[in-house]
C-alpha cells in the first residue's frame, strides 16, 4: 500500500510549482502522470496525487512544463490553462 508523499507548493496567475521530497528515490524511478485535472507522483511506497479543481485547469501539454531533482528535492513546474491563483 502506498504512502502519501510530502509535498509544498505555491502558484502564481501563469503556474503552479509543487516541491516533493524524493526520500532518497533516484529520479529516474520516479513516475509523473499529468491531466488538466490532476497531477500524480509516484516513487515507492510513496504516492502523491492532487485534485486540481474543475474551472482552474493545469495544461499538462504545455511545453513550458517542467521537473527538475536538485538535492533530492522534485520540482514541477506546471502551467495553468487561465490566469488564475489557487488561493
């Protein structure tokens, strides 16, 4: 059974970056999985998945998107469909 992954984030109105300690996990075993409604990380037994609310999509084809693993912290950068913030 997975863990829940801890994770932070912060947006602004163009996207939203979400920090995810890898836990000692090698990038390369990390899954990333995008839709317009939802983000899922998994590295095991660690499992993150986010809701994104109907009306503030994310645009997981964007090609501004991107994840990057700096001191065994992943961090994705994602951006929204419309000019919003979450908060």
């Amino acid at each position: 059974m997975p863990v829940n992954a801890a994770y932070s984030w912060e947006d602004d109105l163009e996207s939203v970056i979400i920090q995810i300690p890898l836990k000692g996990s090698p990038p390369s075993k990390v899954d990333i999985f995008l839709t317009s409604v939802l983000v899922k990380v998994y590295f095991s037994p660690y499992l993150l998945l986010l809701d994104i609310a109907i009306g503030k999509e994310i645009d997981p084809l964007n090609g501004h998107n991107s994840a990057t693993t700096i001191g065994g912290v992943l961090k994705l950068v994602i951006q929204k469909q419309e000019g919003y913030r979450f908060r």
